[in-house]
C-alpha cells in the first residue's frame, strides 16, 4: 500500500484526496486483520480509485494570445447560444466529466475573478438540461479588460462537493488550476460572442490545453 501512495506525490494528487485515503487505508487493514480478505480486496480497489479520482498532472498551457483554453477534461456535450434570436448572442459550452476524467478544473483564460456566486442546490444527473439550474454550483466570473467568461462548477448526481480554490479579486493565469469537482460532474462555460467556437459537441476536452475558443480579429 505505502508503494501505491508513493506513485502520487502531492504535485500530481489533489490534497482533497487525503481524508478519503487515510479512511479506506485504515478500513483496508482493519478489515484485512480480520481475515475478511475478499471485503478488503474491494475496498483496496476502492482506494485505488479514489488515488486515480484525485490525480493533478502537470499540462503544457498554449502559449498563445486571445484564446479560451478547456476549463475541465471531459466531453463535450452541448456547444449552443444561450439566446439564438438575439445577434451576438453568448455561448455556453457543457462538458461532462466522468468518473475516470481527471476533475481539476482550470481558468479558460488569464485575467482577474470578479465575481463568485455559491448555489446551494440539488444532485440530479449532471447531464440532465436543468443541471446547471438546480445542481450545486459555484458560479466564477473572469475577466480580462473587456473580456467577461462565466465559468460553473456543477455538481452531479454521485458528486457532493463543488472545491474552489481561489477567491474574488485573485488573478489568475491562463490554465491555471481554479478547484475541483468531486465525482462525476459537469463544467459549464459562457464565452461572450466575439469568440470563435473550434469545438463541437461530442468533442473530447483536455483542461488546461485544448483550445476550445479564439477571439475574432474584429472582436
């Protein structure tokens, strides 16, 4: 067990794994003394699992200006505009993360958190339409001069925790690591119109690298 702890140092595992570590490892053992070999089989796997859930590797951030950069790993699962009648209406981009994604979430683009709401909601499905609506959520506002995205943490149906590790007036860089979901979730993004979407739903999404936006020449 200790070599299985060692292949994930704190630079590639969130702290938030630790408790959930520290409990399967003792009930692990516990149960182990007791000869219930089978019932610690599974839940060593469990605890494997988790080590897996909460891993944090290190990305390569694009280098370049005027971008969006995925905020989660995932799949895409909407790419719509929030109100189609209207002309340079904003986007929302979904993306569902399943439990074998790696769930850091990261900042879509450099700039200063202007705004973070907290919603104490509910635990429905994260792919169900209302999710965004009704689910916990933290709602995180960047912006960069004229520039607003609107970022959601959604929780789902097995998630119970939506993790942000920032607060309101802090920078951040592009890629940078914002917080986390815990367990199967959903990451909301609403880009004003001046950027060029280059995903599409179906898509899968790498945080921190995938270039899911780019801002037009005349924006």
């Amino acid at each position: 067990m200790i070599i299985v702890l060692k292949l994930y140092s704190k630079k590639n595992m969130a702290q938030e794994a630790y408790p959930y570590i520290i409990f399967l490892a003792l009930l692990t053992i516990m149960i182990a003394f007791m000869q219930l070999y089978l019932i610690a089989a599974i839940f060593f796997i469990l605890l494997l699992f988790v080590i897996y859930f909460f891993r944090d590797p290190e990305r390569s951030i694009p280098d370049e200006k005027d971008i969006v950069v995925a905020p989660a790993d995932g799949r895409v699962t909407k790419v719509v505009a929030i109100n189609p009648e209207i002309a340079n209406s904003p986007n929302l981009i979904s993306i569902f993360l399943s439990p074998l994604d790696v769930h850091i979430n990261r900042s879509p683009i450099a700039g200063k958190i202007s705004d973070i709401n907290y919603v104490k909601g509910r635990f429905v499905p994260a792919t169900r339409e209302d999710a965004s609506l009704i689910n916990e959520q933290n709602v995180i506002t960047i912006e960069n001069g004229s520039v607003k995205v609107i970022m959601k943490q959604i929780a789902g149906i097995v998630a119970r925790r939506c993790v942000l590790w920032k607060k309101t007036g802090e920078s951040v860089d592009l890629g940078e690591r914002l917080g986390l979901i815990k367990f199967s979730s959903r990451t909301d993004l609403i880009l004003p119109a001046e950027f060029r979407i280059l995903i599409k739903a179906g898509d899968k999404l790498k945080g921190g690298v995938t270039i899911i936006g780019r801002k037009n020449s005349n924006g």
